[in-house]
C-alpha cells in the first residue's frame, strides 16, 4: 500500500522532521510505502508575509520572523537529516488532485496541521483534496488550540467529518474536536514515541563535546530555565551546551546554532542534564533515559508537555522557580514499560488505518 503523509515538511523546525521521520519509519515496519506530499503552503512558507502580520499581531509576528531567520542557519545540517525521509515530487495546490491516483491512503499529522491560524485555513492539511474520504486519515494532529471559534466550526466539520479516523495528539484536541464534530475523536502517541531507542540510535549525529555537560534546549525567553542549568552546572562540575542560545538571561556556554535533528538527538542523549521547554526535547529526554526538568512556555500549546509527564508519572520534572535539587534519579523501568504499552496501542491504531482500505 502506497501512503501519502500531509505534515508541515518544509521547514528546519526539529520537531516537524523529527515527526515526520517517525511517522514514515513506523508505516515501513507496519510493511506500507510512506511518502510525504511535499505541499509547498505559500503561507507557511513566507512567515515575513503581511497575511500573518494581520492574523498574528506584531508580537507574534515578530516572533515568527526572528523564529525563521534563527530556523535558516540549521538548513545545511537539516537537509541532509531529511535525505532519511521519501518525498513525493514537489506540488502546489492546483495540483494536489493528481495525487489522488498516486496513494491508496492518506494520513495528515502530527505536528499542528489542524490548526487553522497556523494554516491560514488552507485546507490542504484536512485533506480536502482527496476525492474518497475514507481513504482519509489522521494520525496525531495537534489543535493547538483551546477551542474552536463558532464561526469556524462549520468549516471543520466540512473539512473533518468524513475521515475514516481521527486521531490527536492532546487530549484538550480530542475534546474540543469530539465536541465540534460531534464524533469519536482518540489519542494516540506522538509518531517518536512508535520508535524504539534503537530505532533512534540510527539516527543520532554523535556530538563534539569533550567535556561532560548540561544540554539547554530553549524555544522561548525564560531565565528560569537558564539559571537552573547554571546550578546544575555549578553543583555538579558540568559545562552547558545550549541549543540554539541561552535565551532570557546572559550565560557562559557553547551554542549549536547550526545543529540539526541528528545533532540534537545526539546532544539529548549524551548529556547528564536536559532541561528544555520543548515537548521533543522533553520526549527524547525520557526515551534516551536522561535526568531532564522541563518548562511549559505556552499554557496553549503546553498541554502536550504536561500529558506526557502525568502518563509518565514524571511531573516532579517540570521546572519551577523553586528547584533546588537535581536528582538524576528518575525510574525509567516503570517509565518505559508504560511507553512500552502506549507505543503498542498506537501502533495498533495506525495498523488498522493502513488495513482499512
């Protein structure tokens, strides 16, 4: 069976690629042909745009161009990490309908493609596309969002009510989705977690770091997260490594902000410390074994970090500005054995998209 994958692909965020990867990886072993439709969303894709100025407001646009300026020094390192993922060629919206013929299903996910101010409602990511609904999957779409304003929900249930299946990646999703679309709306794993550590090792980039160290993944402004990595450095005789820069207060350390997702798998793994605010950063943490504290940057969008943590059994992990002791001792048997079982159900979810045609 030939699979095409809807995804946000054209962009160096670590996450997207790192999802999409996962994704492709976990439909080969469930024995498909995965490719990703690489859509170029004019939208998306020029984040500088006035449109988003309009939709956004000046501080989140802003925001966004920093965001894709600092995005744009990974390019190098995360083109050739994308060399690991099959695209189909590329296309525009007016040419989406041949891709019909091409696939025998279609899944969109998991990154927030459900999201309409990220889209531009551009529904492309709801498959609208696609001529045979129950060819139409999703497999851990994100929202993104608290709720879903009255005068757009007529257009998700246009969009969404015909899928064969729908899964998200948040529970908040799934209730606001259930909800608007009056239908079954689950939860399943982020496609990384349907990977095994060894399935990563594969893709890890080994860093070149001497010395042992605290490894910093930052995507927001926050001197809680700066200054703990300071005292754990401190206590425990560790350099910092900070990915891209420290962000929200000044510090001494090395910066990446060249790396790519291999570069970044392979920082989280070899570290003594992680402390993060990024929901991958916070899941590779947990799925190399890493003592790791997380902060939630955005109560929006925060939500998958902190579900993660209680289906772990890890919320002593979350930072607050009142940590003052750094144990490294986490119980990561009970913590895989309960990923162990959350990646078996999963999988068996997108078993049966894939056996559903």
């Amino acid at each position: 069976m030939k699979v095409g994958i809807v995804t946000f692909q054209e962009t160096n965020n670590y996450g997207a690629n790192l999802q999409n990867y996962a994704l492709q990886q976990a439909v080969k072993q469930l024995g498909s042909e995965p490719e990703t439709i690489d859509y170029r969303s004019r939208y998306i894709g020029r984040p500088y745009g006035l449109a988003h100025l309009k939709n956004k407001g000046i501080g989140a646009y802003l925001f966004g161009v920093v965001g894709y300026l600092v995005y744009a020094l990974r390019g190098r390192k995360t083109k050739r990490f994308r060399r690991q993922i099959a695209y189909s060629p590329k296309v525009k919206r007016q040419g989406l309908a041949a891709m019909n013929d091409r696939y025998d299903c279609f899944l969109t996910g998991s990154d927030q493609v459900f999201n309409h101010k990220l889209t531009g409602m551009d529904g492309t990511y709801m498959l609208d596309f696609v001529n045979d609904k129950s060819k139409c999957h999703s497999y851990a779409a994100s929202l993104g969002l608290a709720e879903l304003a009255p005068e757009v929900q007529e257009q998700y249930r246009e969009w969404l009510c015909g899928f064969q299946t729908l899964t998200v990646r948040e529970q908040t999703a799934a209730d606001v989705l259930t909800a608007a679309l009056d239908r079954e709306v689950t939860v399943v794993s982020d496609p990384c977690i349907l990977l095994e550590r060894a399935d990563w090792e594969k893709a890890v980039v080994a860093p070149k770091v001497k010395k042992p160290y605290v490894f910093v993944y930052e995507l927001a402004m926050s001197k809680d997260v700066v200054a703990l990595s300071q005292k754990i450095a401190k206590e425990k005789g560790l350099k910092i490594v900070f990915a891209p820069f420290p962000m929200g207060k000044a510090a001494c350390g090395s910066w990446r902000l060249g790396a790519g997702p291999g570069e970044i798998l392979g920082l989280i793994r070899d570290a003594e410390y992680v402390v993060t605010d990024s929901f991958h950063g916070t899941l590779f943490s947990i799925l190399f074994n890493k003592p790791f504290y997380t902060r939630i940057a955005e109560k929006k969008i925060g939500s998958r970090i902190s579900d993660l943590l209680t289906k772990c059994g890890l919320e002593d992990r979350l930072l607050d500005a009142d940590v003052e002791s750094f144990s490294s001792d986490i119980a990561y048997d009970e913590v895989n054995a309960i990923l162990d079982d959350f990646r078996r159900q999963s999988r068996e979810r997108l078993k049966s998209m894939l056996e559903s045609e």
